[in-house]
C-alpha cells in the first residue's frame, strides 16, 4: 500500500460523522476527491473495483467502484461530534449514542468488539472498533463498506 501526506488539522472542527470525514464524503467521486487532493497516490487494487489510501495522519479512505465508501481514522485527536475518539472506553460509546450504537463481537479479536451507529434511510453511520475496553479506530462509511473487516472484503 502506497502512501500519502495530507495535513488534517488537529483540531475538534475535523470530526467523524456518518457523512465523512473534514472534506472527505461519503459518497464523493474518485474524481472529486482527486480534485480536492491532487497529491494522493493510491494502493494497487487488492479486491476488483476497490481502492485504499492511508496517509500518515491517520486516515485511510476507501474508494469502491469509482467513489468513496468508507473512512477510517486512528489517531486520537480525530473526534465524532458526540467527543467520542481513538481511545475512548466502551462505555463512554454507549453512554453517547445509547440504543443506536450495536455492539458486535469483532472477527479476529476475541476480547474486541464493534459499535454501529446507523441511519436508516441513509444506510450511512459510523463505527468504533474496540479491543473490549477502549475504541483502537473508528469509521464512517456506507453500508456495506461500513462492515467490512479485512479493508474491502
């Protein structure tokens, strides 16, 4: 996987939400972003129609069939606009999103665990990954790009 810089702001106005990520859209052209970040290098595609790009801010974004599916952010200083972020506890997942975030038990981790919190209509949310107490990365995307485990599959 090839590598990209882009400066995100660590600052509270770059939140995660079910729409993206700072300029970063669900849902957005390939194009689009290109236009809007015209020094990204993309990975070879793993899976047909399916593109990845991490940076070394913490973001990876991926592009499925032209347009971008999903974000996922590592770094704690990203945050939702509930303040939740990496490193944040279970609890404090639970305590802000309530009965909308579902807890899964994660693939490959026995002691690890998803959160979904998604709109309906949209199909669109954002998930925490967790080691079983404290979230290690979070995403937002479209369904089913939101659940994949093993980047596009």
């Amino acid at each position: 996987m090839m590598t990209f810089s882009v400066s995100y702001a660590k600052a509270p106005q770059y939140l995660l939400s079910k729409d993206g990520f700072s300029g970063v859209k669900i849902g957005m052209s390939k194009q689009a972003l290109d236009e809007g970040h015209p020094h990204l290098k993309y990975s070879d595609e793993v899976t047909p129609g399916c593109l990845e790009v991490e940076d070394d801010a913490g973001v990876t974004i991926m592009i499925e069939e032209g347009y971008v599916t999903r974000v996922q952010v590592n770094e704690p200083h990203y945050l939702t606009d509930k303040n939740i972020h990496v490193g944040s506890t279970e609890q404090e997942v639970v305590a802000a999103y309530g009965k909308a975030a579902l807890k899964e038990n994660a693939k490959y981790d026995e002691n690890g665990h998803f959160f979904f919190v998604i709109d309906a209509q949209s199909k669109k949310g954002i998930s925490f990954e967790t080691d079983g107490k404290k979230v290690t990365s979070m995403y937002a995307g479209k369904l089913p790009s939101l659940q994949y485990v093993e980047g596009c599959l």
